[in-house]
C-alpha cells in the first residue's frame, strides 16, 4: 500500500533532532559573530547576541569561548592564515614575470582581507587595546615581512632588482604601507584608493621601490 509522503518523511515520534557537533557550536558563534560584526563595532555585540545567534545557551557559549574578544582573535587568526596559504602559494609557483607574481602576491591579500572586511576593520580597531590581538597581527606582520625580503634579496642575486637599502627595510615599509592603505580602502577613512585601483596603485609602489621601475625585467 502506498504510504502518504508527508507521513513517510515525518520524524517517528519523540525522536530528538540532531546536536550540533561541537565543531558546527564553534562555526556557529564565528559565523555569527562574523555577520554581527558587518552591521555593528565590537563594542555593541554582546555574548548574548553570539549566543543567541548561534543557537546555543549563553553557558555553552562559554564553553568553546571565554569572551567575545576571544571570538575576535580565533576569527582573526582563521583570516590570517587564508591569507597567508593564499599569498605564500605564489612564491611557490613563479608566474611568467615579476611584475605578474607580485601581483598575484598583492591581489591574493587583498581578496582575502576583502571578504573579510568585517573581521579585518575590528582587529585594527582591538588592536590598541587587546594585547592578544596586536600579538597576532604583529607576528603575520613578520612573516610577511621576512617572505619579503627574501624575494627581494632572490630578486638582486640574479640581477633583477638592483642593490639598495637593506631589504628587510624595504619590505617593512612595503608591508606597513599595504596595511594602511587596505585599512583606509576598506573603512573609506579617507583619504582612500578607490578599491577597484589599490592593488594596481600599490603594485606601482611595490615595483618602483624593488626595481626602481613599474617594468622589471623577465
């Protein structure tokens, strides 16, 4: 006989749905916090606000987080590392030309921190009071510094780019100059580079600066 389909697909009764996994509470409460934090500062999302909308108790919040600054700082360090896998897999695989890697080098920061703008915007904000915060942001600062300045020393050895200022203070200015100019383009905190020309305008600066020329050679 056949069996109506709403009732095939009916729950038997008193069956319970699934529990989230502690991993999906955790993504819950970034996710969460993530969206929050593109409508409203820091300051004005309460832990009851992530609790709330991650579908959990305000207690069980607190199992997986002891505040919302810790949120702040996981979620952070989650954009980090993305880009960072993203910007480092250029210096793995060379493009055709300089000009082309170091764009790819730009442009994979750049869309990394521009999905996450949200992320991006309170970090800066949280770092002059949240030590946890500005010890993250100084160690991925680092290593994008040291990364750098080895491909600009690579870049001198074989006659690319020639002898100057010591490299490591070329990519500390470089790196620094990124990170106000992304900062001011993403929270139009004028004056700002319109965001469909700052990888372009900041390629110009990276590559007058390594080679003395916006046309390195091959």
């Amino acid at each position: 006989m056949a069996t109506d389909p709403a009732v095939r697909t009916r729950p038997a009764r008193g069956r319970r749905a699934p529990r989230p996994s502690g991993d999906e509470r955790e993504l819950a409460i970034l996710t969460t916090a993530e969206r929050l934090l593109a409508e409203r500062p820091l300051s004005e999302i309460s832990t009851d606000d992530l609790a709330r909308g991650a579908g959990i108790s305000r207690p069980t919040f607190y199992f997986y987080f002891r505040s919302k600054d810790a949120v702040l700082l996981t979620l952070l360090d989650r954009v980090t590392e993305e880009a960072d896998r993203a910007s480092s897999a250029v210096f793995d695989t060379p493009g055709p030309s300089p000009a082309q890697r170091w764009r790819r080098c730009l442009d994979a920061i750049y869309t990394t921190f521009r999905a996450h703008r949200a992320v991006a915007l309170a970090a800066a904000e949280a770092r002059h009071t949240n030590a946890e915060v500005r010890e993250l942001w100084a160690g991925m600062m680092e290593t994008w510094v040291s990364r750098t300045a080895e491909a600009i020393e690579a870049e001198r050895a074989r006659g690319a780019a020639p002898a100057g200022r010591p490299a490591r203070d070329l990519a500390i200015a470089l790196n620094s100059m990124n990170e106000r100019v992304l900062y001011a383009t993403f929270a139009g905190d004028g004056p700002a580079v319109p965001e469909a020309d700052v990888v372009d305008v900041l390629l110009d600066v990276w590559l007058t600066t390594i080679y003395r020329t916006t046309e390195p050679p091959a």
